[in-house]
C-alpha cells in the first residue's frame, strides 16, 4: 500500500507548498506592506527577518501537517488501510 500512496503523497507535498507560499504572503501583509525581508536585507531590522522567517517556517509546517493527514485520511477512505505503518508509543 505505501507505493500506491507515493504518487498521493507527492502530489499532495506539491500543493502544501503552494497553498503554505499564498498563506505566508497573506499572512505577511498584515503586518508589513512591503515584501517580506531576506536574511541579507540592508534595510530590515533583525526583528523583522527573524520575525519573517519564523512565521514563514511555522506557515510552513501547518500548512504541510494539515495536507499530509488530509491525503492520508482520503487514502484511508478510499483503500480502508492506512497509508503508513503505525509508530510504536513509549
């Protein structure tokens, strides 16, 4: 099954990162109407590229945990199997 659930995976981490780069840029101009500073920005502050980054590294990760677990849910319905091995708890 986990072949079966490669080609979903992928095209799912495709459309994560779309969707996480438009609510980063939606995100970002409401605080500053300006592009979002780069580490090597002469005219940004420190607190504006650190604050940049983490915002754009949290969209990320949210915007990437939401699409896995949907791909994940519909391959479930789908197949009736979960796409990926269960971890062992401590």
């Amino acid at each position: 099954m986990k072949l079966l659930y490669k080609p979903i995976s992928l095209v799912a981490g495709v459309l994560a990162a779309r969707a996480a780069k438009a609510a980063f840029q939606s995100l970002w101009s409401l605080i500053d109407d300006r592009e979002p500073p780069k580490a090597n920005t002469e005219a940004a502050t420190l607190p504006q590229v650190v604050a940049a980054a983490v915002l754009e590294a949290a969209t990320k990760a949210a915007v990437a945990a939401v699409v896995k677990r949907a791909a994940a849910q519909t391959f479930s319905h789908l197949f009736g199997v979960w796409p990926v091995p269960a971890e062992p708890r401590d």
